[in-house]
C-alpha cells in the first residue's frame, strides 16, 4: 500500500505526476533566476556588480583587453603550477609577509589542507572554531569527514571568541581557526587588541593559528594595520581573490616555507593542481593591482551607505529594521527587515526592472519566518552613490515591498 492508501498503479501516476511537478518547479527556478540577472544586469545604478551578472564572452575579453601591468599575453601558458602560477604566489607571500605560499583551485582545498597538515605536527586533530564559521556552515563538514578531524566550540555567540573563552575551553586543541571577518554572524570582526589577546591565549594552549582570510583584504581600516601585521599573528593564512578582487576563482595559503611545501603535496593528492590555471591566476594579480588599493574606499562608502540606509527605513516607517554591525567593519554588511524573502526578492527584481536600480540582491530566512536578511557589498559602482541617491533607492524599495505584501493579503 503506498503512503497515500492508493494502489500501486496509483502511486505510478503520482509518481509521474510528482516528476512533472519536480520539472515544472525547475523551469520556473530557472525562469526566475534568468529574470533576476537580467534585471541585475540592465541596471544602470548598482552598489556592487555580482560576478553572476556577467557573461562568459565578457570576462575573457575583459581579461585579454585588461591584463595586469607588465604580464604579456604572448608568454607561455602554465604547466601544473609553474610559471604565472608561481609568479602570484611570490606576489601573495610578499603581500603577506609571510615565507610562501600556494595557490589552490578552491579556499576549501586550501583549509582542509592547513589544518591537515597542523594536525600532522601538533599530533593533535582537534581544531577550535567557531560554528558559524565558513569551516562550518559551508564546507560540508569537510574537515571532519575527509581529514578525521575534530571540532571544539569557543563560543555560539554570533561574534568572535574572546580571549577567555579559548582560554577556558574544557579540551587541548591543535590549531584555533579564525574567520575574520566572520562572516555568517554579520561580516564582523574583534578590535586589534582583542584579536592579539585571542591568539595569545591560543599559543598559551600551545596551539598554532590559522587565519581563515577569505576576506582579510579588506580588513586593514578596522584594524588600522597593514596586512603583513595582521598576517604575523597567525601561522597560516587562507585568502581568496573572487569574494573582494573579483577574480575568476581560486585561493591562496600563505605561511613557513615547510609547512607549503607539505601543502603543496597534499594539493596535488587531493586533485588541486591543475593542468593549466592562467585565466584564475591572471584575474587574481589583476585584482591585486586594482581593486586592492580600492578596498579601503569601499569599506569607507560602505559606512556611509549603512547610515543613510538606516535612516531611510525609519523615515519611512519600517516597524522594524537592522543593520548589522551599526557602523560596518570591512564593505559588507547585513540588512534585516520584518518581511518574507520572497516578498522582498520580487520587490528588488521589479525595483531594477523599473528604475534600472539594483539596491540588494537576494533574501533569506534563517531564523522566524517572516523576517529576512540580505547581504550588502559596497564596490566601485557605489562610490558615486550619495547619501540622498541611497535614500531615493530605499524609498522606492519599500514602497514596491509594500504594494507586493498588500496584494499578498
């Protein structure tokens, strides 16, 4: 007997018509998602411009028409790692102070195999992290399942662990991993002084330190320190160039001269040294050159965005709205109003389709229905914005968010 009490030739046609559905479903995933880029893409006004917008003709001809300063795109092409490819690691490891460092197809990858290879040395697989950390929420558990690895909480509050609290963790652990920015928990980041006395407490316990630095680019104007001082306080840095360079893809490890070399055989065991890697690798020193220097212009806009943001949704009305950190710490940051995502996805679509203005992206639930976050990223689109263009855009927003809630009933 099926679950529904039919028969069997019952359950064939729900079956088939369950198929239909699942098709049905997709296709108007997909039409939805053509609909948001296009919109996306059209706009004339945006804060950031996402890397889903572009398309694949676009990219390589940008690529070719706007190499890196000094590179001739007469020379040759890579062979499983050399040449360019080495070439940006120098430049990462010189960036970062640091020994060496590897580049990697995926910052996955390159964190599975830090903490591997800590746990190698310390003789300790137990690694200290925080639960909304990226290690956590979006690498499939890959720590743990591939490498056998283990997991310590300092903390489930949605901010960085203190001091105190690596200090009083009930467990010897190997390696503490560090996200910073954390971004899950709002982008957000310890003061200087917080962040040295955090990684004192961690050699206290004698564990070493790995700095997952997919953002750590723009993290210099909360810190007031350049890169190179932030590096030292860790062991082994991850970086990324697509989330704030706006590469194709790919990641870098950074840390001693040994311990990358270990890295590097390991990368090439779990499949991460590629036959030819030039488009990834000239994108990331593109990145380096231009938007690097840029990045403390966004983190300084951003401030101003999430101020006139905040005052538009209380000049309009909006029961309830955060933005989160109040004063951003890198160029992103969270925004939270008492709607459904849907309700404010299709408000921001029928936003650009209508203005030719793209203020946030996409919306999500994580928590009570009802209420919905979105992420902001402020990039060199923005920087002509003013606190009046924010505030036109904020108003227009909700004023489609309102008529989409009141046709909903």
């Amino acid at each position: 007997m099926a679950e529904n009490g039919g028969t069997g030739g019952g359950s064939d046609r729900d079956t088939g018509n369950g198929a239909d559905g699942a098709i049905r479903a997709e296709h108007e995933r997909r039409a939805a998602r053509d609909r948001r880029l296009a919109a996306w893409r059209a706009s004339e006004r945006t804060l950031a411009r996402g890397p889903a917008e572009s398309r694949i003709g676009e990219r390589l001809a940008r690529l070719a028409a706007e190499p890196p300063t000094g590179h001739d795109l007469d020379t040759w092409v890579d062979l499983y790692g050399d040449g360019i490819v080495e070439e940006l690691e120098r430049r990462v490891a010189g960036l970062l102070g640091m020994e060496s460092a590897a580049f990697f197809p995926t910052g996955t990858m390159a964190q599975q195999i830090a903490l591997r290879c800590w746990a190698g040395r310390t003789g300790n697989a137990l690694v200290a992290v925080h639960p909304l950390a990226h290690l956590e929420v979006h690498e499939r558990d890959a720590y743990l399942t591939v490498s056998g690895l283990r997991a310590v909480r300092p903390t489930t509050e949605p901010r960085p662990p203190t001091a105190e609290e690596i200090r009083d963790l009930d467990e010897p652990f190997g390696t503490l991993a560090l996200e910073l920015p954390l971004r899950d928990a709002g982008f957000v980041l310890p003061r200087w002084d917080e962040l040295v006395d955090v990684v004192d407490a961690a050699r206290e316990r004698d564990a070493v330190v790995h700095f997952d630095g997919a953002r750590l680019w723009e993290s210099t104007v909360h810190f007031g320190r350049a890169l190179p001082e932030i590096a030292a306080l860790a062991d082994t840095v991850y970086v990324s160039f697509y989330k704030s360079l706006d590469g194709l893809s790919g990641a870098a490890l950074a840390g001693p001269e040994s311990l990358i070399a270990e890295a590097k055989a390991w990368r090439h065991r779990y499949g991460g040294t590629l036959f030819q890697q030039w488009p990834a690798v000239l994108s990331a020193l593109a990145g380096l050159e231009r938007e690097l220097p840029r990045l403390p212009s966004y983190v300084a806009h951003a401030r101003a965005v999430a101020g006139a943001l905040r005052e538009a949704f209380a000049a309009a009305g909006v029961a309830w709205s955060r933005i989160h950190p109040e004063v951003p710490h890198t160029h992103q940051f969270q925004v939270w109003l008492p709607y459904p995502a849907r309700t404010l996805d299709e408000a921001g679509v029928r936003l650009a389709e209508e203005t030719r203005t793209t203020l946030f992206h996409r919306w999500h639930e994580p928590g009570p229905p009802g209420l919905a976050v979105t992420e902001v990223t402020v990039a060199s689109p923005a920087l002509d914005w003013t606190a009046e263009d924010v505030t036109a855009a904020a108003d227009a927003f909700l004023t489609r968010v309102r008529e989409i809630a009141a046709a909903d009933g």
